[in-house]
C-alpha cells in the first residue's frame, strides 16, 4: 500500500481509530520517526502512555525563570544529530562550565590527585579502558562489577570505582556484569568519552533546556500526538497490526514501537514475538537515578574560587555538576544512581534536599541549603518510562548489548535510543533510532524495501 493518509477520526469516546503508521511512544525517538513519517505525507498518529510527551526527557522552569532538566540534558562533543535537531528548533546551545578534573571527596576531604587513591583508581580505570578495546574476557560476562570490584584493594578506591559505575551507567553492581560495561564502554568510544565533560558526553547544554526539543516536536504534531493512551497489545494479521489502548483501538498498516525492551514486555504480543526479542525483554532492566538541580540566584561557589564539578564517595554517592546558565541563575545538578538512588526514595522531599545538600556545605558554603528551589525526578519510580537513562543486560546475557537489536517483526518496526548503532543510551542515539525506523516503514511502505 502506498503512503496517503487514511482520514483518521481521533475523538475520545471512538472505539476505533485508523491511521497508516502508529508510533508507541512520544520520547524523542518516537517523536522523531513521526515527524519524518508526517513530513513524507503519511498518517501517522502517536500513542503515548504518560500525560505528558517526552519520555526520558522533561523540562521544567525555575521560580527565577530559568529552564532546567530533570531528565536528559547533555550534549555530546560528537553528538552531532542532537547539535543540529537543537539548531533546528531555534535553541541555544552553551559549553558546560568545568573545571580541569572534577574533585573526589570523601567526607570533608577532597582526595589529592596524586595520592594513593586516585592513583589506583586511575590504574584500574585504564586497565577497563584498554580490556574494552580488546574484548573483555568471557569470564566477566557473568562476573558482576560487585564481584570484580571485591578485588580491587583498598576501600576508597572500590567505592569511587562503584560510585562512578553507578552514576556512569545507573546499573547495580550486583545485577550488572563487567562483560557488559566494558561493552558500553567500547560501544561509547571509550571511559573518557563516557565521563568527560568538555570532549565528552557531557560537553554542552541548551539553555532553553533539552526538554524543550521534545514539546516542541511534540507541538509541530498537535493532534497526532494522544497522551494517556496506554497500548496494552499490538496483534499482528493480514491487514497490518492492531494495537488495543483503553480508549479503544487503532488500526494501522504499521507500527513502531519505541519504548525500552522492558516496557515493551509489558505490551501483549499476539502472535508472541519471536525468541530473541522475548529473550531481550527478559534480560534487560531499567537503570535506577534520582536526579535533582537546586537553583540559586547566583553560582556564588564561583565567587570563591571554588568549584561544583565533584564526585562524592560517601553514601548516598553522587556526582554534582554546576550546569549554570551564562550569566546565571546558578544550577547545581546532583545524579545519584543504582539501589543508593531507590534508597533515597524512603525519605519525603525536605529530608532528600538535606541530605543532599548537607554533605555539599564544606565544599560549596552554607548558602548551598538555602536554593530558591529545588527540583527533582526519581525516573525508577516513573511508571511510563520505568527508569533511566537505559535498559541494561542481567548478568550472563548478552541480548541487551548496544546497540539492542532492531530487525522488525511483520509490520511491527522498533526504534528507542537502546537499538542505535551510535551513542545507544544518549538523546544522540534516540534521534538516529527514530530517524533509522521512519526510514523502514517509508521504504517499505514504498515497496524499495530492500532495494538500496
Ligand atoms: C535522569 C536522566 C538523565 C539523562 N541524561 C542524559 C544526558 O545528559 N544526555 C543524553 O544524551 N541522554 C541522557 N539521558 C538519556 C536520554 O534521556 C534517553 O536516551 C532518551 O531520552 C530516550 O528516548 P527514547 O525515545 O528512546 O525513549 P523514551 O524517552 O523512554 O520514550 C519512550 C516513551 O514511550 C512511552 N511508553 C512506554 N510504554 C508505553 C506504552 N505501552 N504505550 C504507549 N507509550 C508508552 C513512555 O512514557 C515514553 O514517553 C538521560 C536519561 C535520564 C533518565
């Protein structure tokens, strides 16, 4: 069948809805494959699950009128489909302010570069660094990086290794092995392009905020974009795929799922899907963060000299960034992640500020517990998405390495940052997914598939 439009009719109470490609899912991936479809003339209508648009991704203002991101922020020093779908969009990119090396401390003690810990610590990071360029051996594939990390001596040097597995990956030591991140590692392009700021995956910042990218491609579809509409089964026959929310159900000759391999084993396939996609909804788990940014009227840490850039070993383990817009207000993002990130979920939200806040006072000043606000997402706790930044492999398998695989079943195409061949994880991989999906249905659609 040909591209056209199908006249959909997309009114609440209509028990059934038809269109020519169905998007589950309006993350940026999901975003991005409908807009290319739309762009080409073809009916697209997206189904999202939460209220909002944008998945992992979410902007919010600050009292002061600041934009921030509880969700996914950074842009990568080569994530060049991010840097031009941010140019596009009439957005304002900025480099991150950084220092030379970020601080590691522990208690009250900033750690010396040259002292026994960091240099241990850097020793084992290369040793990672250079098993991920020549392949891990198999013995790590089912050695979690608790396990390994027993090994290592020295206690410090262990808990900075696992603070910065944790906040690097949002893994937990004891559910995720050494195969698999030495695998991210090289998928990434290496540690340093994992955990640097300028040169690295965290190099610039939009200042209208990164969550501003998805509502505004969310806007440019208006009502091709449901929110609050669940897919709960997608069934494949002769006339497409049928996918079945409690409003009722769509009919289209195409779908594209672009949710996690975990979400997606919360979606009823009918027929089941064949094993290796099965095997990778079970095999992958969503990663655990808290993520927080507390705004003040002025980065006043750098009216001292001193520096936010810093990796705190105690518990919880946190890495802190000054994400400061040029000219203020000043931002401070804290990340903590892995189980240390669901402990945090026990307190109420006055008690979780302190807590983080508190241990940040020796470093910063004591103005550091008075923000004007303070913003928070723990993503584990989000029922849509299901956690962040992504799905990750159960130790022992393989099937939820980067990029996850991505081959459509019938007429159900897949997209998601986790399938792509670049930057999987990254809103940079999301873009590539999405862009990759839209291009299979067009061309099958078309009839070129396969045909160059
Ligand atoms: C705290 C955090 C920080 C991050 N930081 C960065 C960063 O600095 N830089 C960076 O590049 N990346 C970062 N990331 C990762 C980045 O945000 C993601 O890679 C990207 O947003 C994923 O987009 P996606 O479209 O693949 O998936 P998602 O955003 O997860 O989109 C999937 C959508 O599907 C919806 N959905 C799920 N199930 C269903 C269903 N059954 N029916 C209908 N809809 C459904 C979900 O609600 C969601 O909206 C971060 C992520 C997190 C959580």
């Amino acid at each position: 069948m040909g591209p056209q439009a199908q006249g959909s009719t997309r009114s609440e109470n209509d028990r059934s809805t038809a269109t020519t490609v169905a998007v589950v899912g309006a993350g940026m991936s999901g975003l991005i494959a409908a807009r290319a479809l739309h762009r080409q003339g073809i009916d697209v209508l997206v189904l999202e699950s939460a209220d909002r648009p944008g998945g992992r991704m979410m902007a919010e203002t600050s009292p002061l009128g600041s934009r921030l991101d509880v969700g996914g922020q950074w842009v990568g020093h080569d994530h060049r489909r991010f840097i031009a779908l941010a140019a596009e969009l009439g957005t304002t990119l900025f480099p991150m302010h950084t220092p030379k090396r970020p601080d590691v401390i522990a208690g009250n003690r900033k750690l010396a570069v040259c002292g026994p810990v960091m240099l241990t610590a850097n020793a084992v990071l290369l040793s990672w660094e250079i098993r991920s360029r020549l392949g891990a051996p198999r013995g790590w594939e089912s050695q979690t990086v608790e396990a390994w990390l027993r090994k290592v001596p020295g206690r410090k040097v262990r808990r900075l290794l696992e603070v910065l597995v944790a906040v690097s990956t949002t893994s937990d030591p004891d559910r995720y092995s050494m195969h698999a991140f030495a695998a991210t590692v090289r998928h990434q392009g290496g540690l340093a392009a994992m955990l640097s700021t300028r040169g690295g995956a965290q190099e610039g910042l939009i200042a209208e905020g990164a969550g501003t990218l998805t509502e505004r491609l969310a806007a440019e579809l208006g009502p091709r974009l449901l929110t609050g509409r669940r897919v709960t089964s997608i069934r494949r026959h002769s006339g497409g795929v049928t996918l079945h929310t409690a409003y009722g159900d769509v009919q289209a000759a195409k779908a594209i799922v672009s949710v996690p391999p975990p979400m997606s084993a919360r979606i009823v396939y009918d027929p089941p899907l064949p094993a290796n996609r099965t095997e990778l909804e079970q095999n992958t788990y969503m990663g655990s963060v808290h993520k927080a940014i507390a705004v003040y009227e002025r980065p006043f840490w750098r009216e001292r000299k001193r520096q936010a850039e810093a990796v705190f070993l105690d518990k919880p383990g946190r890495a802190l960034f000054d994400t400061s817009l040029p000219g203020g207000p000043g931002h401070l993002c804290v990340l903590v992640a892995g189980p240390e990130a669901r402990e945090l979920d026990r307190l109420d939200v006055d008690d979780r500020r302190r807590a983080l806040l508190r241990p940040l006072v020796a470093h910063l000043g004591p103005e550091v517990l008075e923000p004007v606000s303070w913003h928070e997402k723990p993503w584990h706790l989000d029922e849509h998405v299901g956690g962040g930044y992504a799905a990750l492999p159960l130790p022992g398998s393989r099937a939820g390495y980067f990029p996850m695989p991505s081959d459509p079943v019938g007429d159900i195409h897949w997209a998601g940052t986790e399938t792509a061949e670049e930057h999987a994880g990254y809103v940079e991989g999301a873009i590539e997914s999405g862009e990759r999906a839209a291009r299979e249905v067009i061309d099958s659609l078309l009839g070129t598939a396969g045909t160059g």
